[in-house]
C-alpha cells in the first residue's frame, strides 16, 4: 500500500515540475495554456493522494474548469498573430534574476533546516474520511464572517464586469 | 482468491477489473445507442431504418465502427499538430473518467468517493476542453465559431443542471452517489417525485450540455456545416463521436441515480411473494421481459431474407434465453447476487428510458437560435432552478422544525416554484423578435 | 383599360348547369354580332368601377357549333386601333409621345417614346393606379432600325387590369430605367442588359445577373447564334479548347 | 457605412467595409439553399448588414430555345423550369399559346387542368414545408410530407406516365382521356389529407421553437412586396387580398369556392399560416371539381400545324410561387418569335435583401426558405 502510494507520489510531483517547466518556456500560448492545465490537475492528484477529496474536486472544479476555461476562451477571442508581431522585450531581467535569488535562498534554507525545525507532523494514517463535512462545518460555523465577505467582494467583482461589458455590446 | 494477489494492490483490483469491463463494453453500448437512434428515428418519420447489416440493422454499429477505422485520417494543412491530436482523446478520457463514480449495481461501482456526485460533474465539465482544443486546432474559421458557440453554451447549461441536482441533494444529505440512492430506498420514493422541478430543469440542462436535440447549435448543419468536427475525419472523429455519446450515458446514469432510484427496483417496497416461495412479484419482471424478447427474436429468425441474417436473429434469441435464464437463477441465489444482477438490469433500463426521451425531443423539436438558446439558459432555466433550491429548502425546514410530514411539505413548495416558473416563462417567450428596426 | 373579357367576371357568373356540348356555361360569351363598334358600353354590368370599358368583342371565339366545318379555326381579329378614356388621357398628357395604342388579343397595348418612358410610368402608377410592374423585358427586331422594343406589363390592383407599354430603342441607345417607379425593375432590367446588352440610364448597378460578369456578347439578341459561345472565356474558367 | 448609391435596395459592396465586417460566403453549394444559389453576407458579428444573390448557375437559356422550337416542342422545356410545380408551367404556356391562336380548351379539358394544377400546388407546397422545417432543425415533417406527395405523384404517374416533369397537358386541351379511378384516387387523397395536414398542424403551428424560430423573421411590408413585384403566398402574407385565380380566373377557377387565405405582418409564420390554408383551399377545390366533371370533347379543333397570326400576347397564371406569366410573340411562323417567361421566383427572391437585413445567420436559412424559390425558375 505504501509502496504503491509512494510512487504515485513522485509521479504526480514529477509531472507537475515537468509541465509547469514546459509551461513556461512554450511560445505557443496555446500549449502554453495546456500545460498549465496539466500542471494543476497533477496537483489536484496529489491532494487526492492525501484523501482530501474535497480539496481535490474545489481545485479540478475551480482552476481547471473554471478560470483555465477563461483564459483559453481569451486567447482564442484575442486573434494571437497580432500581438505576435509586436515586438518583444525583456530588459526587466534584472529584477526578475534578484527575486529568483531571493527565493532560491529561502527553499535551500527551508531544505536544509528542513529535516530538524520545520518536521512536518508525521502523516496521520487516515484524516477523517468525512472531511468534506468537516471542512463545510469549518467553514460555515468558525468562518462564517470572512466567508460572507468574500462572497459579496465576488459579487462586486461580477457587477463590476458585467458593467464594463455591458457599454462595449 | 485473495492470496493470489499481493497485499499491496489487493483494493486496487476490483476497480480496476471493473473500469476494463465499462472501457471495453462503452464503444460497443455508444454503437448500438446510435443504432437505437437511427432505428427510433426512422420509426417515428415512417420509415425502416437500416435494415441491410445483419437482421433488421443488428450488425450495423460493427459495421460502421470499422469503416471509420478505415476512413483515411486527414490533418489540415496548417493545424496546429499537438492540439489536433491532444482534443479528442482529452474529451474521450474526460468522458470515460466520469463512468468511475456512476454506481451501476450495489457493488458494481469503481469507487465509491463521497463526493461522488461533485466528481462526475467536475469531470464531464473538464469535456468542454477537447471541443474548444479541436476547434481552435483545426484552424478554420466555421469550427472555431462552433467551438466557441458550444463552450459557451456548456458553460451556461452546466451552472443550470448543477443546480437542479443541487436541490435534489438537500433531501438526499450526501454526495456519494450510493447513500443518494439508499436515501431513496429510505425514503420509500424516488426524488423525481418529490422534486419534478429538480428533474425538470436537470433534464434539459442535461440535453443542453450534452449537444443535442433543441439545442444542437455547435453541428448545426444548415449553418456552420459541423461546428468544431468540420476537420476531423476517420478515427479521430470517432473519437469525438463516442464522447458525445459517452457523455449521453453518463448523464442519463446520473439523472437515473439521482432521480430515478438507481438499481432499486421500481416497486421497491412492494414485498408480496409468490405463493410458497420468496420471490417477490416484481422481481419477476426482468426475466419475464428477456424471455419475451426471445422468443420474438425466434419468431423473427426465420422471416430473415439471407441465411446468415438467419444465423445471427438465432444467436441474438440465444443470448436472450440465456440472459433470462441468468435473470430467473439470480432469484434463487444469495441475495448480494441476485441485488447485483437484477440492480444491473434495472439501472440499464432506466438509462435507456432516459435516452428514449433524448431522441424523443431530438426528432420533434426544431432548433433554437443561439440568442435564444442564451436567453432561455441565463433568463429562465438558472433562475427556475435557484427559485427551486429555495423551494426545497423551505420544505426540509418545515418538515424538521414543524414537523410536516415529507408529502405535505413538498406540495406548496413544488406549487410556488410551478408559479414562478409560469411567471417567467411569460415575459420572455422566445418569440421576442431580435428584428431591429429595418437597417437604412 | 381594357378588361381582358376571357376572363371570365366572378360576379356575372351564370347559374351552374351541367355539361353543355358548346361552351362552358361561365363564359358570358352572348353571340353579338362581330361587327360590333368599338366604342359601345360593355355588355355585362361588371362590379369593377373602371371607366367605360370597350366591348367584349366576342366574335374572337365564337361557340364552337359543332356543324362548322372541320378546322373552322377562327382567327383572331388583326390588332385593331384602340381609343379609350386611358389612351385619351394619356395623349392628353403627353401628346405625341405616345405614338399608338393599339389592342391585340384583347390586351391594351401603347407604344410610347422611350425618351418618356419615366414620366409616362410615373404617371400610370401614380394617376393610373398601374402600382405593379409585373415584367419588364426586351425583343430583337434586327431589320428594324430601332431594332430593340421594351415592353413592360403593369398590373393595377385597383381596377384589376393589364396594361402593356413598349418601347422602340436603337442599338446603343440608353433607355431611362424605371427603377426609381418600381423596385422590381432592378433585376428585370438587369436581365434585360445581360440578355439585349440595353443600358438603363439611373439603374443603381447595372451588371450581367445570370451570365458570368466576363462574358462577351449578348446571348438573346437575334445575331447571337444559339451554337455560339464566349469560347475565350469558356477555355479561361472552363479549361475546354473547343466551344462545345 | 452607405454603399454606392443603393438607397436601400443595393447589393453589398465588398470593398466597402466596416471596422469589424466580414463577407461571409453561403453557397452555391449549402445544404440550405434549395438549389445552386449563392448569397454573400456583410455581417457585423452574427447580425447581417447587407446581401447580394448572385446567380445564373443553373442557366440553360429556355428563352432563346424557344426561339428555334415550334410551339408543341418547347412545352417539355417548360416543365423543366420549376421543377417542383411542372403541370402549372404547362398549364400557363398551354393557355397563352391558346390565348394566342384565339382559340379555348374544351370544358371537360379546363376541369381536369384545374384538378391535376391544384394538386400540384398541394405537392409543391408540402415540398416546401418538408424542406423548410429541415432548414430550421424539425427533422421529422420532411418524412411526412413526402409520403403525402407520393399519393400525388402516383396520380401524375397514372395520367400521364410521368411523376416530376409531367408535360401533362398539349396546347388545345389534353393528350390522354383520364384513366378510370382517377375520380376515386383523388377522393381517397383529399379525404385522407385533411387529416394530415392537422397532423403537420399539431407538430409545428403551435411548436414554441418554431414559433420562436420564425415569428417576427423576415418581415416585408405590403408597400414593399407590391414595389418589389413580389407575388403569391408571400404577397398574400404581408396582407394583400390578390390571388389571379379569383381576380383573372382563368381554366375552370370561376366554377368552384374557395377563400384566399391572408395575413398582415408578413413574416415567416405569416407566410407558413397562408402555405398551409392554401393546401387546404386546393384540396377543396379539387373535391368540388371532381364531383361533376363534364362529358366531351378534351382537345380543341386546331390542326397538326400552329401558325399563329403574328401578334403578341401575356398570359399570366397563379403558381404556387406567384404569378407565372408568359409574353409570346409570333411572327406568323410555326416558331415561336419570342417566348418572356415572368418567373415568381426570380422576382420574389429580389425581396430577399430587404427580408435578411438585421437577421442573424440562422434567420437567413429561414428567410430563404420562407421565400420558396426554385432555382431552375430563377435562372431559367
């Protein structure tokens, strides 16, 4: 069983890595947009690996039917050979080499003090089978405030949308 | 058995010899759907159907299943290569992936997940990539437009059915696919009684999300040719092809669980027996129902006009005696198998009555336009549904907190969203002209 | 206006009967004498509150007695010289321009000048009440030196009658297009250019409507013979040498 | 964004274009346009700005024919124009060539002109309902309207040996006496169609997608049907009470009763409520008929040889697509000098400019279909 589990393991974490570096170099944003996409759906894998089912179907349902839904709706709208051609730039390498610095440091630190300080708690066997009512009872008793406001900062964001495109149609 | 296997991957094998059943036997059931298809069109304009391939068209689904394996496979000059390629098999895995959660049988499920229901619909919702992939991939102005006609339409129609079952699971309590059908058996009725609305609105979101009947815009021939299939041909468009039908199945197999009790029998509480024995009448049916199918095959094998029709009308007659005879020993046997069996037979037939009324519409029903296709989704099926979440709620509160009883709660509930329904239906009549003022 | 009296009138329609070996009982054909004047009031009171309306000369198809000789083919009357209330005012109107008015199988024709044509089409839709042109169309008259009549059928819906008006124009001569009279001209004439290769002055875009855009000639013209074809343009798009 | 000069009724010019205009290009070969017919659409989106027809893919050149046959020769070419309707061709060609030589059928000959003409309207109406409700995605009327239309063909094919191009009628009368039963075949066909045609009724007149689908489509006033020329069921739609065969009745019409169902606003459902009062008036029309057809004579006393005075004549008819109209002019000889043909179709499908303004694409599959054109007509 824990072999099994084991290798599922480093077979999502391997996909992910994979895809998300070939996300990023891809200069077909079409595929550029697929990769993403697997990249998120193996971590989804991982989630269901460690039988947090609901955080499993929030991220498949949320991320990859929901927002990559979006953005590949948008790079088909926005006819891409225009903006192929224009032309592109890449003098801000300074700044992105300093923070890519910045967080290198930080995960080698993370990994070297890793195995002493940061121990994460060691796996329980089974979290609660029943975690989607266990995270629904969180979220609806103990965080019902911030819940609310999220909600209706959402609702905003819908009216504001809908608003911006109603003058343009 | 158990030894034989090693211990680590022993919960693995079940499920696992489970999927290769429903991977094998899904292209030959989406086959003979479109043979049902064809065969129930023909009957309702007139006319035979195929009739040529084997008795009475039996054969006809091999025979187009090879001839599209035949078909010459053809790339369009400038298509983007890995998308052509990736769409289809991405809307075939998405569609088959859905069939993990769909309990079939008490036992016969691959994985009972307790968000089982929430899993389908995230997968068959994942479907909408392998339309607009294909779309964009082939690279042609008429299937990108139908691409993006038929994303968007999903999307719309998805929010919809999702509702309609999210009312249905306020009574059952659960997710998992399995508790929703015992709270049926529990509750001695199935949801589609105790919430029409909810069925209602899942049944047209459903054919909504699917592609079909009234609102088949994306392959609308008479004017985008085929939507997003125009490039494909030969097996890739097979592919697309056992999707569509694939997705048709899952989504009668859920609207049976959810709505229509699953495997429980319809007269589920009906416990008379048989004098002296302890087979309950309904149980009867099923058998009864294979061993008149048989013996009208037997009836048909020898008007058969060539001699292998002959053969094969026999070998059909014999698969059904067999089948009848495995129905009538199930009785007789412990009672996990005979509920396995006959649960099977049950949950298969409410699918294809589910699918019946699909073609039903499809060959009555002329097309909707988009706008209205929009119109409808956004102006009436979404907020009928909310409405009818309320509704539902309403009702559970009134039966804890006043202690009605399950009936008397549901009927004013039922009665108000039916109001709501005829309010809006109303005002929006699809028949608002989109005719602007003439355009000098 | 002349009612074309083979048509049978609804309202003096005579009681059913059953066969009757001569005619169809409908037809209101009283055997008058053929030498009738031409200017007589109409025989039957028809319902229509047209002007006075010349006779139905019934002579034109007298009862087919069975004791005629065989083939007793009765020819037509020759086009007679026709002088009604509309010819009248239309000569009024526009004096010599209209050049003849004649009637040729009941059927009221007027010949007009071509320079007119507008003015005199005005007038008949707006003060005649000719608010349909049924068809506009050409005929080739080679030998003649204005070799092209165009004839156009109007119809009023409100006296429920045909009126023909034509036309004589030469070779390469425009003709005032009635388009800005009647929309339906747009095609007809289209047609009438593609076929006769006659120019309508004011039609918004005169181009070929049923040949190619690049064909050479004008097929309905009586010198187009009907085995000719624009072989260039044939061997261009249609890649075949010879022309059949 | 004006084209040259078109006020209104031009065509779409390409070059003038829009900021985000395309040309979008349907036909000649579409699934939806009854026949090679080519329309380029200027949309703006999915909304359509401008459209031109063009056509003359399917032009044979009837007219200069006819010029190098004799009078009996070119009847068959008439019945190849509107191919759908070719006993009425043949009945106004039959009629002006009489008209003409100032001669008139026989009674019994004008009776069973009118029986044979008015099914033909029945089967060419349900040709174009079939094909319409195809357009607009009811896949199941077309099946029923063809097993209705075989009844028809079947009595064409009875009298006179052929189903589609009849070339039923001879000038003078008719060739053939009719068969024994052909009385009885009628009945059993009109008695069984009135049901029928309830059957279409119930299936698409109160259908809400269909009424969705083509109420408010399409819309052309009365002023601009009786400018464009337009005739017929569409004329009859937009709420002209006109239909020749009661204001100029010609073959036996003045015998029988029959209304001539209209409407007002003229759009697609308009035009769809007075196609099908219509079959219902023909199917009355030929039950009266068919009660007491006269005894004698079925062809009139002209010789082998027709040598028309010179002289020239217009007789028009009431097609089931409009007023079909012939202009023969004889020279004396025994060919024709000039046969015009007025083609329905041809002028109807004018109006399509004006009907598809401001529709969407899926309303210009129901436009063409509303206007019912044959393309064999329109480019004759």
């Amino acid at each position: 069983m824990y072999v099994l589990n084991s290798i599922l393991f480093y077979f999502f974490s391997a996909l992910a890595i994979a895809s998300a570096i070939l996300m990023v170099t891809r200069r077909n944003i079409v595929h550029a947009a697929v990769f993403l996409i697997t990249t998120l759906l193996a971590t989804a894998g991982i989630f269901l690996q460690l039988q947090a089912e609901f955080l499993f179907i929030v991220q498949v349902i949320l991320y990859v039917g929901g927002i990559m839904v979006l953005f590949v709706f948008v790079i088909m709208l926005v006819n891409l050979d225009v903006s192929m051609r224009l032309v592109q730039f890449n003098r801000q390498w300074f700044v992105a080499g300093a923070l890519a610095l910045v967080l290198g440091a930080q995960v080698l630190f993370a990994l070297w003090a890793g195995h002493t300080s940061l121990r994460l708690p060691a796996m329980q066997v089974d979290i609660s089978p029943k975690n989607t009512e266990a995270v629904a009872d969180a979220l609806f008793s103990k965080y019902m405030l911030p819940f609310e406001i999220a909600s209706i900062l959402l609702l905003v964001a819908m009216i504001g949308a809908v608003v911006m495109a109603k003058r343009r149609v | 058995m158990g030894h034989l296997i090693p211990q680590a991957i022993l919960p693995y094998v079940l499920p696992v010899v489970y999927a290769v059943v429903i991977v094998m036997v899904l292209p030959l059931l989406a086959g003979y759907i479109v043979l049902m298809e064809r065969k129930v069109m023909a009957d309702m304009q007139a006319r035979l159907g195929p009739m040529r391939v084997g008795p009475h068209g039996l054969l006809q689904p091999i025979a187009d299943a090879v001839k599209l394996l035949l078909k010459e496979d053809i790339i369009p000059e400038n298509a983007d290569r890995l998308m052509f390629w990736l769409a289809p098999l991405v809307s075939v895995t998405m569609a088959l992936l859905a069939y993990s959660a769909l309990p079939i049988g008490p036992e016969f499920q691959i994985a009972d997940l307790n968000i089982g229901l929430l899993f389908i619909l995230a997968i068959s919702s994942l479907g909408i990539y392998g339309i607009v992939l294909g779309g964009w991939a082939s690279n042609s102005h008429y299937s990108l437009l139908g691409a993006l006609r038929s994303a968007a339409q999903l999307v719309s129609y998805e929010t919809a059915a999702g509702l309609g079952l999210v009312s249905v699971l306020l009574l059952a309590g659960s997710l998992s696919m399995k508790d929703i059908v015992q709270a049926q058996l529990d509750q001695g009725v199935w949801f589609i009684f105790s919430v029409p609305f909810g069925f209602f609105i899942y049944l047209v979101g459903s054919i909504a999300e699917t592609n079909r009947a009234p609102f088949d815009l994306p392959e609308a021939e008479s004017e985008l040719v085929a939507g997003y299939m125009t490039e494909y041909s030969g097996f890739r468009w097979s592919l697309y092809f056992l999707a569509e039908y694939a997705n048709m199945v899952i989504v009668a197999g859920i609207a049976t669980t959810v709505f229509l009790g699953g495997w429980l029998r319809p007269l589920a509480s009906f416990h008379e027996h048989f004098p002296g024995t302890s087979i309950e009448w309904p149980d009867a049916f099923p058998s009864l129902l294979t061993l008149g199918v048989a013996f009208y095959c037997l009836s048909l094998a020898p008007k058969q006009p060539v001699k292998i029709q002959k053969i094969v009308m026999l070998a059909v007659a014999i698969l059904c005696f067999i089948l009848s005879g495995a129905l009538l020993g199930a009785l007789f046997a412990p009672t996990g198998v005979m509920q396995g069996i006959h649960g099977a037979f049950w949950f298969m037939a409410k699918v294809f009555a589910y699918l019946y009324a699909f073609l039903w519409f499809r060959f009555t029903f002329p097309r909707y336009r988009f706008d209205q296709l929009m119109r409808l989704g956004w102006r009436f099926l979404i907020p009928l549904a909310l409405v009818n979440v309320i509704g539902v709620g309403v009702a559970i509160v009134l039966r804890q907190q006043l202690g009605w009883g399950p009936v008397a709660s549901l009927i004013p509930t039922t009665l108000a969203t039916l109001g709501v329904a005829i309010w809006l239906a109303k005002d929006d009549a699809p028949a608002a002209t989109v005719q602007t003022a003439d355009g000098e | 206006m002349v009612k074309d009296p083979s048509d049978k009138d609804p309202a003096a329609k005579p009681p059913e009967s059953t066969a009757e070996s001569a005619a169809i009982p409908a037809k209101p054909a009283t055997p008058t004498p053929p030498s009738q004047p031409v200017t007589a009031t109409p025989p039957a009171a028809t319902t229509l509150p047209a002007a006075v309306k010349p006779p139905a000369p019934a002579a034109a198809a007298p009862p087919k007695a069975p004791a005629a000789p065989p083939p007793p083919k009765e020819a037509p009357p020759k086009p007679a010289p026709l002088d009604n209330e509309l010819v009248q005012r239309l000569k009024a109107k526009f004096g010599d321009a209209i050049r003849e008015a004649t009637l040729d199988r009941k059927q009221a024709i007027v010949l007009i000048a071509a320079e007119q044509l507008r003015e005199i089409s005005r007038h008949c839709r707006d003060q005649e009440k000719f608010d349909m042109l049924v068809d506009l169309t050409a005929v080739d008259w080679p030998k003649r030196e204005k070799r092209f009549d165009i004839v156009l059928n109007l119809y009023s819906f409100a006296n429920n009658e045909r009126l023909r008006l034509k036309a004589h124009s030469g070779e390469n001569e425009p003709v005032p297009s009635v388009y800005d009279v009647w929309p339906a001209a747009n095609w007809l004439e289209r047609e009438c250019y593609d076929m006769f290769g006659i120019v309508f002055e004011g039609h918004p875009d005169l181009k070929r409507i049923l040949m190619p855009d690049e064909w050479q000639g004008y097929p309905l013209r009586k010198d187009y013979d009907i085995l000719k074809q624009d072989t260039d343009w044939v061997r261009e798009n249609l890649g075949i040498e010879s022309g059949q | 964004m004006t084209e040259r000069g078109t006020n209104g009724m031009g065509n779409v010019s390409t070059t003038v274009l829009g900021a985000d205009e395309i040309i979008l290009n349907m036909g000649p070969q579409h699934p939806s346009t009854h026949g090679v017919l080519r329309v380029k659409l200027k949309l703006d989106g999915e909304r359509v700005v401008g459209s031109e027809c063009i056509i003359g893919y399917l032009h044979r050149g009837v007219e200069k024919i006819a010029e190098h046959r004799s009078y009996q020769q070119f009847a068959p070419y008439v019945d190849r124009m509107d191919y759908v309707a070719a006993v009425s061709n043949g009945l106004g060609y039959c009629e002006a060539v009489e008209k003409l030589l100032g001669t008139e059928a026989p009674p019994r000959a004008r009776v069973v002109r009118t029986i044979l003409t008015e099914l033909q309207r029945i089967a060419s109406h349900l040709l174009w309902l079939g094909t319409h409700a195809l357009d607009i995605g009811a896949l199941t009327p077309v099946f029923y309207c063809f097993r209705e239309r075989e009844e028809i063909l079947k009595i064409f094919e009875k009298y006179c040996g052929a189903r589609l191009t009849t070339h039923a009628f001879r000038i003078g009368g008719l060739q053939y006496e009719t068969y024994d039963g052909f009385e009885q075949d009628v009945k059993r066909f009109c008695d069984d169609f009135s049901q029928k045609i309830d059957e279409y009724e119930t299936l698409l007149t109160e259908n809400r997608i269909w009424v969705g689908r083509t109420k408010g489509v399409g819309i052309l006033s009365a002023e601009d049907a009786i400018a464009m020329g337009v005739t017929g069921p569409v004329l009859r739609a937009s709420g002209v009470k006109w239909d020749l065969r009661k204001a100029q009745p010609y073959a036996a019409y003045d015998l029988y009763e029959f209304e001539i169902p209209t409407r007002s606003t003229g759009d697609t459902y308009d035009r769809y409520v007075v196609r099908m009062e219509e079959m219902r008036q023909s199917r009355r029309i030929c039950l009266q008929a068919i009660e007491n057809i006269p005894t004698g004579p079925i062809m009139a006393r002209i010789g082998k040889v027709l040598k028309p005075p010179p002289g020239e004549v217009y007789h028009s008819i009431e097609a089931p697509k409009g007023e079909l109209g012939y202009y023969i002019v004889s020279d004396g000889t025994t060919q024709p000098y000039r046969v015009r043909v007025r083609p329905p179709s041809f002028i109807n499908l004018q109006a399509f400019d004006k009907m598809a303004r401001g529709a969407l694409i899926a309303d210009v599959v129901a436009i063409i279909g509303t206007i019912d054109i044959v393309l064999g007509e329109v480019d004759r």
